[in-house]
C-alpha cells in the first residue's frame, strides 16, 4: 500500500474575504490531513484561489481595481486565514502563477492535439456566480429573473463563439469507471444523484469564453480564454509541478488521494475533472467527497444574502479550537448543518473543559501530590484496567477504515466515549481512597494517564493545539505523535517526571 496521501480543498474564489463555509472545507481538510501524517504516512496537503473568470473581473471592476492586485489582496486574507485556522497545508497554490499557467496551457494542448476540443458557437445559459453553464431545463424563472434551479443564482444569455471539449463522448467510460470503483464519489447519496445525471446524458462543454479577458488565453487561439473551472481544476496538479510527470512530486502524489470539497461544486469535480483527465490520459484521482454546507440561519451563505458568517469573529471570542471541535462534531459530516453559540458553548464547557481538560487537570494534580509528578514505576493490571486500554486494540482498525471512509461522526463519537470512559474509570477506581494499597494506586495512575495519552492523540487533527499543550505533560512533541501507538499500553516511561500544563479551555461564563 502506498504511503503516501495527497489530499486537497477547493481553492476559494478571491472575489470576497473568506467565510465559516471557507473555512469548513479547510479545517476538515486539516483535520484528514494530520490524521493521515500521525498514521505514518507522506502527506502533502494543497489549498489555495481560483483567480481568474468573469465572477473576479467583474469583483475588481466593482472595486475599481486591476483584476490581479485586487486577486493580490483577497488571496493574501485566505492565505492569512490558513494560518489563523492553524491549517498544515504544504502549499498555497493562485492560478495565477506562471506554474499554473504553464500547466493549464500544457493540458489544453494536449487535448486540442487529441481532438477533444473543437470551435463551435455556444448560445445558453450562463451563471457568473457559479462560473457554470445551464440548460433550459437547469432554470427557473423567479419574479421575471432567470435562477438557476440548483444554486438559486441569477443567469444571462450568452452568445458567442467557443471551444467545445467533447463531454458526450466521455458519458460510457464515466459510468464504467463510476461502476468500477464505487467509492470514487462519496458520500453515497451524491454519487447517486451524479451517475443519473451522467445517465440523461451528457453534452459537449463550452471551455473558452470570448466575451472578456481575464483567464489564461488559448495557446492556439489569443481572442479565447481557457473556461475557469478548467483552469481551476488543474490546479490539483498545478501544484505538484505537472506537465513534469517525471518529476518527485508528482510521482509519489498524483493520482490525488482525496478531494474534499462541498456538494455544491461536485458536478465540476466529479464529472468535467474525470472527463478531462480521461481525454488527456492523465490518471483519476481516487476519491472525491462532497460535504454539506454551514448554513447561515435555514441558508446557505452568500454576499448577496448578507448573511456571511465571519470565522474571525468566533475565533476572536472563543478560540481556534473551539471552533474546529464545533464544525468537526457538530456538523454531522456529508450533511448540512449550522453554527449555534448554545452548542458551540456547550461544546466548550462540556467537552472540551469538562471531559477534557478537567481530567488532564484532575489526573495530574493528584499525581503531583501522591507521586511527586512521575510517572508510576510499576503497575500490575487486573480485569478494569485491562478492559478500558482494549477498547483501544479493538477499535484502531475501524477507526483507520472510519477515516478513510470519511466517516468522522465514527471517529468524534469515539473520542467522545472514550472521554466519558475515561472519567468514569478516574472515578469509579476512586485511588484517593486507595493510599495505603500503593500498588493499586500507581497502576490506576498509570491507566488514567494512558487513557489521556490516547485520547490526547486521538484529538490532536481535531484540536492541535489543546492536544499538544494535553501531550506536553509526556514531552511528547508534535512530530513524535503516533496514532498506531494508540493500541500499546507501555508507552509511558515509568519514573519519568510529567510537566504541568497550564488551563487548556477556559469555561464559557454564560451570564457573560
Ligand atoms: N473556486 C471554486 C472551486 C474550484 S476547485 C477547483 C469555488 N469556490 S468557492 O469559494 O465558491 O467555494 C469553495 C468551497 O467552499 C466549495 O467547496 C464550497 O462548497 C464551499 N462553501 C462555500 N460556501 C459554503 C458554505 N456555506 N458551507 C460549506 N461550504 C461552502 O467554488
């Protein structure tokens, strides 16, 4: 099995600053991302801009600015913003850079060399918003505006000459190669509304555009530019320097491993990217899943609902991983779901201070009065202790399959028994009652600090920070974390001295 895993998010259009959707798709991103590197393997996580289409030209023209410094300055708050999110992305790809451009014009010439783009005349439906094209039965009309039926964003008429990519001829080998590798598209439920879609058939797709300039232009042909999500897709290869197949890079990472993005761009990433890719004879990613949405109220946000929910701002109030916890356990993954100050608080007090950072508290503090903060030298398992650790045994493969499945309600509802757990063994063994059995008291010790070590690695892709500060007290750096050490029982050295940590979570007064 290959060790290596290369897993990206959607790059975001800079045409304004980053939301709590953004900001979704690029901590659930992270969170795989760090699973998969504590898991051993070679992880390259890509994140970045989609630059160029109408939908930026026209955001800079609002803005009375050249479309590439207004890009200058929007991309710089998203590249910002994967810092604030504490994202472990090995690169922030634009498309406009010249490495970009080279590739994207690259693919295109192979697939003009193929023949499988042709000049023709596009006339339909165009959404500037969703950079997409729609057929008459793709649209309604809203009080005398065309919408789109799906994203509900306005359409115009377009009408000019462009280059067609030969989509239709791609119908049969999609679904031969859906049918052959059926966890392709998941969730489920998506890949089933894509295969009906490709099954009512599939036309040829405009891929160049006229009508203004701001794109990558056809090599073979300067009054064209290249159709943004052509260009936008590209990107996943972009970064690991294609068309140089030869190079260390592309080798150990292409085909992608996981493209996480939200349902709302599927049909770009698991139709037309295929498709291309097929046509150019390029190998197909393995995996593409499409989350649900951060809903803003009942809705999806958007700048022209005014109703965009501002990362910063939580951030600001309650901390980064407080956030990440919430959008992770909250948002039932594959589904929609939404942000409320009452959960996120409860998150807060509940999970992350009580179960969580009141045990690290608790099991410390006694061990510093009874143990001079060692570890215990010895320890002499019976039925109790043995029982809780082999939770860990039984479940690691499951846990592993859960995440590459993508299931990450599994793995949060895990952690959050094994949290419980954990309390309850701390409790229950009672070892303030058990001074004079010293060998008793050393072994609950030594469990109860297991348990917070396993835990601690456990949430470490949730919340990176708290699990570092939660590890400190095994000297346990980051790049010493090791998931598969989750199923040993004698990690910790026995005798060594513990640090004390400081208040991982501060609790939410809520009469604030
Ligand atoms: N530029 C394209 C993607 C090109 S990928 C080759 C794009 N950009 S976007 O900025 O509009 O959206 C980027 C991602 O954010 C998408 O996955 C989208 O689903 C996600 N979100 C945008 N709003 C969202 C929510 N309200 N909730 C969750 N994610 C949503 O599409």
């Amino acid at each position: 099995m290959s060790k290596n895993f290369y897993i990206t998010t959607p790059i975001y259009y800079p045409s304004a600053k980053p939301h709590m959707g953004h900001a979704y798709s690029s901590i659930v991103a992270d969170f795989f991302a760090r699973f998969k590197k504590i898991q051993g393997f070679n992880v390259f996580f890509l994140t970045g801009t989609d630059e160029h289409g109408q939908k930026i030209q026209r955001a800079a023209r609002d803005k009375n600015m050249d479309p590439l410094a207004f890009c200058d300055e929007i991309s710089k708050t998203f590249r910002d913003l994967s810092k604030t999110l504490n994202l472990s992305n090995n690169d922030f790809i634009r498309t406009t850079e010249n490495r970009h451009v080279k590739s994207v014009t690259n693919l295109w010439n192979i697939l003009e060399k193929k023949d499988e783009i042709y000049l023709s005349k596009y006339s339909g439906w165009y959404s500037v918003s969703d950079e997409a094209f729609y057929s008459d039965d793709e649209i309604k009309n809203e009080n005398g505006k065309k919408t789109s039926l799906t994203s509900g964003s306005s359409v115009e008429w377009v009408e000019e000459e462009s280059y067609f990519f030969r989509l239709s001829k791609w119908e049969k080998p999609l679904l031969k190669f859906y049918s052959e590798n059926p966890d392709f598209i998941l969730p489920e439920s998506r890949k089933n509304e894509v295969i009906s879609f490709v099954k009512r058939g599939l036309k040829d797709l405009s891929v160049s555009r006229k009508s203004f300039s701001w794109g990558i232009k056809v090599p073979s042909n300067s009054e064209h530019v290249i159709y943004v999500w052509l260009d936008a897709l590209t990107n996943y290869i972009s970064a690991l320097n294609y068309p140089d197949e030869k190079n260390k890079l592309y080798k150990d990472f292409w085909p992608a491993s996981l493209h996480l993005i939200g349902k709302d761009i599927l049909r770009f990433h698991a139709i037309y990217w295929p498709a291309f890719l097929l046509a150019a004879n390029i190998p197909l990613p393995k995996r593409v899943y499409g989350h649900g949405w951060i809903l803003s109220g009942e809705e999806k946000m958007s700048k022209s609902k005014d109703n965009i929910l501002d990362p910063l701002e939580i951030i600001n109030i309650y901390g980064l991983d407080p956030l990440r916890y919430y959008l992770i356990k909250e948002v039932s993954f594959g589904n929609d779901g939404n942000i409320s100050k009452e959960k996120l608080e409860n998150c807060i007090n509940s999970d992350l201070a009580n179960n969580y950072g009141n045990l690290c508290q608790r099991v410390l503090s006694f061990i510093e009065k009874n143990l001079e903060l060692k570890i215990p030298s010895s320890y002499n398992l019976i039925n109790d202790d043995k029982n809780i650790l082999k939770i860990y045994e039984d479940s690691f493969e499951k846990i592993i399959d859960s995440i590459d499945r993508q299931n990450i309600n599994f793995y949060v509802n895990f952690i959050q028994e094994q949290l419980f757990s954990a309390n309850k063994y701390f409790n229950d063994q009672e070892p303030w009652k058990k001074k004079d059995d010293q060998s008793r008291l050393n072994t609950i010790l030594y469990v109860s600090l297991e348990l917070i070590r396993k835990i601690s690695i456990l949430l470490y892709p949730i919340i990176p920070n708290s699990s570092l500060k939660a590890l400190k007290m095994f000297n346990i750096k980051e790049d010493k974390i090791d998931f598969n050490s989750i199923k040993f029982h004698e990690n910790l050295k026995k005798n060594d001295k513990l640090n004390k940590i400081s208040i991982m979570f501060k609790k939410v007064d809520r009469n604030d």
